[in-house]
C-alpha cells in the first residue's frame, strides 16, 4: 500500500502497512471523511512524521486523540494552528516551561518550531470526527502508533521520552528504558495538572540535559 508519508518513516514502517489492519484502518477513514467532519484535515495526518524525519527525531512526546474543535488539530499532539486559542493543556505545557526554563508565553500554540527540531509529536489515534474525543479509537491507529514507538526504540539511542499520564505510560511500555531516557509525569489537562505531578516536573530541562550529555543540540522550547 502507498502511504503519503515521510520517506524515512516509509521506508521503516512499510511492513505495517502490509499487515491486514492497516487496510481496514484506512478504508475506515476515507469513508469517515467522506461522510463526516474528521480532524485533522486529511493532508496533515501524517504531519508528525513529516516535520520530523526518523533520522532528526531525538524526543518522543504522546499523545492519545487529535483536538476535536474545529480549526485546532493539525496532525501534531497538543498543538493548534496559529491564531487559534490555546487549549488548557497546552497552556499547562507552557506554564511549565515558563517555570522550568524561563521562557516567556509564546504567541502561538503551534508546536511545528518543535517538530522541525527533532520533536515527534505523536497522537496514540490520528484521526477524530469534530465534537467526539476517542471516536476513532481501536480501529488500528494505536497498533500503527505501538509500531511506530518500538520501531524508534529499537532503531535509535538516546531519545527522550515524553510520557504525561497513564494512558502514554501504558503506551510506552514498550520502551527501552536502558538505552533511552524515559520521563514520567502526571497528564497537563487541568483535571490531572492541578492535583501535583505536572507542575514541577522539569521534563523541559531534563530533556535538554540529556540531549547535552549525549553530544546532541538542545530543542528550543
């Protein structure tokens, strides 16, 4: 099957797209954005990949569903597009690099300056129909997402993991934590965040740290 993706990614994940789901999953979401308003737009769904190649990625940050408002997902976890406000998870995120790192609020939410430096901004589901979180959950999407996470643990060294609450630390588990570095911390939506264990976390300069010791570039956040 000709996935319109990256061609690092392609050429790593091309036996995903052989494997019987992978048909299914898309049938499913071509007949959902033909008679449904499906987010992202059906161009950027792939966009984490795009913007950051298998060979530039140095951190890995979940997700688990694209924003569901119109305007807001553009194919990146936890980003919007310029113009578009901040969603409370987003600005949790902002709060804690202002705080970990003294960074001002940026003037937009949309996350691309990071994807471009090497951030794989990976929603566990890719697509979501408008007005209904999780609404394309378990139809193959996080089978693809589970390849593709054990597919940068196996391949790559030295990569930062982004793990903010349960549902991305189950995700991870397939994980090797001996050769990567693996952060951990409550989830940024204000439900999770503002019972303790996002604020204070410092996943920003722990990443830049690690990145240091292992001789790579930092990621401006």
């Amino acid at each position: 099957m000709d996935v319109k993706i990256e061609q690092s990614w392609k050429e790593r994940l091309a036996p995903e797209f052989e494997k019987p789901y992978f048909p299914e999953l898309v049938n499913f979401v071509k007949s959902e954005y033909a008679t449904r308003q499906i987010f992202p737009p059906a161009k950027q769904i792939f966009n984490a990949f795009n913007f950051c190649s298998f060979d530039d990625c140095k951190v890995v940050i979940l997700g688990q569903d694209p924003y569901h408002g119109l305007g807001q997902a553009n194919g990146l976890c936890f980003s919007v597009n310029d113009g578009v406000r901040m969603p409370p998870s987003l600005v949790n995120i902002f709060k804690e690099i202002q705080s970990d790192l003294g960074k001002p609020f940026p003037a937009t939410g949309n996350l691309e300056r990071w994807a471009k430096q090497g951030v794989l901004l990976l929603n566990a589901t890719l697509t979501v129909q408008s007005g209904t979180p999780g609404s394309h959950q378990n139809r193959g999407w996080e089978k693809f997402t589970d390849a593709v996470i054990k597919c940068v643990s196996d391949e790559k060294s030295n990569i930062v993991f982004m793990l903010w609450g349960k549902y991305a630390q189950d995700k991870g588990a397939v994980i090797d934590a001996g050769k990567h570095e693996v952060l951990k911390a409550r989830h940024p939506s204000p439900m999770s965040a503002n019972g303790g264990g996002w604020f204070g976390c410092k996943h920003f300069s722990k990443a830049n740290a690690y990145l240091e010791s292992k001789g790579l570039d930092p990621i401006n956040w």
